[in-house]
C-alpha cells in the first residue's frame, strides 16, 4: 500500500448508458428526447456572438430563473439553477442531508442517489419497492435525515399520485423531502402545487427530457425562499459560474416555446401508448410508464439476450444487470419510425426463436 492511500476519498462513480456514435444507430437507452429543442433555440444559437463569451456569465443566472419562475408561476428566488439536474441533485445532498440519521430512497430507483450519499458521507437507507414495483408510502414514516424519490420512478417509468406525495411530506415535516422530477411533464401531477404548504419541499426538474436539451446541461430545483438561498450558498462556496452563457440563453428560448413543448410531449405520450400495446402482443409485460421509457420483461426471451440481440442491429437500449431488474429492459420511447423498426426487429426474433 502506498503512503497516501488511506488519506484518499475513493468512490465508486455512477456508471451512465452509453452515448453510441454512427449512422442508423438508434439510441433508446438514455431517455433523451427524439426530437430536436424548440425552434427559438436554433435562432438564438445561430445568433449567439462569439464575443459575448469573452465575459463571465451571470452568476445569479437571473434571467433564466426568472423565466421559470414566471412559467411555474412562483417568485424569482425559489428557483435555482445548476448544471443539470444532477448537479442541482448533488448539491441539494451536501446541504439539505447532514443528519446522523439516515436518509431515506427507494431501493430501485435512480443510481446516483447512493452514489452523491457516499461520495458525501451521507448515512442512507433504501425502502424496497413493492411487488408491483411501486413505492409504500408508510415506508417513509420512520424516523430519518431526509426523503428522495423521482416521481414518475426511473428506472420502472411508474407515477405516484400527489395524494401519496403529501402523505410522505405530512410525515416528514422535519426534514427536506425531495421530489425529482425528471419525468413529470410526460404524464404527472408536479409537486409544485405542495410548495405552498410544505417549506421542506424540494421539488428538481430538468431540460434533459421533456425539453429536448440533454446536451445543454440544464436542471432546476423550486422551493421556499429559505432552501434556495442554502442551496445558493452551497453553490457559491464550489463555483460561481456553474452556467455557461449559451445554456443560460437557450434554456430561455426553449421554456418561452410553450406550445412546442407540449406538442413533442404529446407525440411522445402518443408513441408511449401504441408501444405498451404493441409490446404487449410481443409477450412483453411492463408496469404502466407515465414517463417516456417503458421498463419490460419478455414472458420467454431473457433481457440481457434481447439487449445484445438488439445492440447487434445497432437498436441501443439500456439494461441494468441487477437483482430484480436483471430481466428487465429499460426502452427509451422515440420516435414512431424508430419506434417501429425496434418492433420489427424483435417480431422476427422472438419468432425465431419460438
Ligand atoms: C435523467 C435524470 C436526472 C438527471 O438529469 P440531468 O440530465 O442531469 O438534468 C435526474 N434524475 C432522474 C431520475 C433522471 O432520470
């Protein structure tokens, strides 16, 4: 052992699908957005000027929050902004969650939870998923350091209603509950509704799925005046100007296209619903996704043939080889022409092989 190896922070990293390059290559495993950002996007991009990147962003990302905060309909500093919503996740750990106590999250559900808890050195525990893969409720009554769930639940794509949300926060009004919701606009009730009556609440979205901006790095967390400004403090003591310029620029064109957004989501949503059916008749079973990704397991072929069969054909998907999902598939919904040729691949197949 060298000198200084006990003196190190080791952490085992979250471990993110992969980003495949190449033509005809269809990428249904990091639920990204098949369709391209909002148009003003484009034109604001075009006509970014070099020169302006000369200077350092706006630290207090004012305009940004502002154009959220009227589109969510809170005031300008509830809402903070950060480099994805990872980012803003990461940071919201290292200030709201520094009890002894544990911190509460699902078993199956977003890896990077436990990843930031170790990396922070934050004591956690998970609650298993029922059956049914769906979140209980009083699993959330004891005693804690903090709550995280996403809602809809990556990877099982399942929403909890807002009734079961406000039962875990009238539970655990002495701690921050966070509420990810990396997926809410394909089909959910936002908690946004329970700020109001909660100034314990967190509640993270992002660009990356809804709004088709996975690539500009832009996530957001809204909560009571108090919270955001811890959340800002925690920022200001790392980097400043975690924003670049052109994310801050764009992110405002895409949220200011309101009528673009919803038209994608709803395609989205359409698709969603024709592939559980058609799934369905292919011998898949899946829990009811209310998000864009649809979590399936085939009656007879087992996931990790179907995802290599699949990543054989160029057709990527994302497959966790873990216990309780090792037979699951994870498929991103994309759009009907990609949608289709994953159907037509796996009807051959899986006739083949009956
Ligand atoms: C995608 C995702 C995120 C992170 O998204 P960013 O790209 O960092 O904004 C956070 N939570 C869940 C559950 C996700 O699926």
């Amino acid at each position: 052992m060298k000198p200084w190896e006990d003196k190190i922070r080791r952490v085992v990293p979250y471990v993110p699908g992969e980003q495949p390059k190449g033509q005809g290559i269809i990428k249904l495993n990091t639920n990204e957005n098949p369709y391209p950002p909002a148009p003003g996007v484009r034109k604001a991009l075009e006509e970014l000027r070099t020169e302006e990147l000369r200077k350092y962003p706006d630290p207090t990302v004012k305009t940004l929050a502002g154009c959220l905060a009227d589109y969510y309909k809170v005031e300008p500093d509830q809402v903070f902004v950060g480099v994805g919503s990872d980012d803003v996740l990461a940071m919201a750990f290292l200030a709201f969650f520094n009890s002894e106590k544990p911190i509460l999250f699902p078993d199956i559900s977003y890896s990077f939870y436990k990843v930031w808890a170790e990396l922070f050195g934050i004591p956690y525990e998970t609650a298993p998923l029922d059956e049914a893969f769906l979140i209980r409720p009083e699993d959330y009554y004891r005693e804690n350091g903090g709550v995280i769930f996403p809602n809809p639940n990556a990877p099982t794509g399942l929403l909890m209603d807002l009734k079961q949300v406000e039962d875990v926060l009238a539970h655990n009004q002495d701690v921050i509950v966070i509420v990810d919701e990396a997926y809410i606009d394909f089909g959910g009730k936002s908690a946004l509704e329970l700020l109001e009556k909660y100034e314990n609440l967190l509640v993270v979205q992002t660009f990356s799925k809804a709004r088709s901006m996975a690539g500009m790095r832009i996530g957001f967390a809204v909560g009571s005046r108090e919270l955001i400004r811890i959340l800002q403090d925690v920022k200001y003591s790392f980097n400043s100007y975690t924003m670049n310029l052109p994310s801050l620029v764009l992110g405002v064109e895409a949220v200011r296209d309101d009528a673009y957004f919803r038209e994608t989501i709803g395609r989205i949503v359409d698709t969603r619903e024709k592939a559980k059916e058609r799934l369905k008749r292919l011998g898949f079973s899946f829990p009811d996704s209310m998000s864009n990704f649809i979590f399936a397991s085939h009656e007879k072929a087992s996931a990790s043939e179907l995802f290599e069969a699949l990543k054989g054909q160029g057709i990527y998907v994302r497959y966790f080889n873990q216990p309780r999902l090792e037979n699951y598939l994870r498929i991103t919904i994309g759009t009907d022409e990609e949608m289709e040729k994953l159907f037509s691949f796996l009807e051959c197949y899986l006739k083949d092989m009956a």
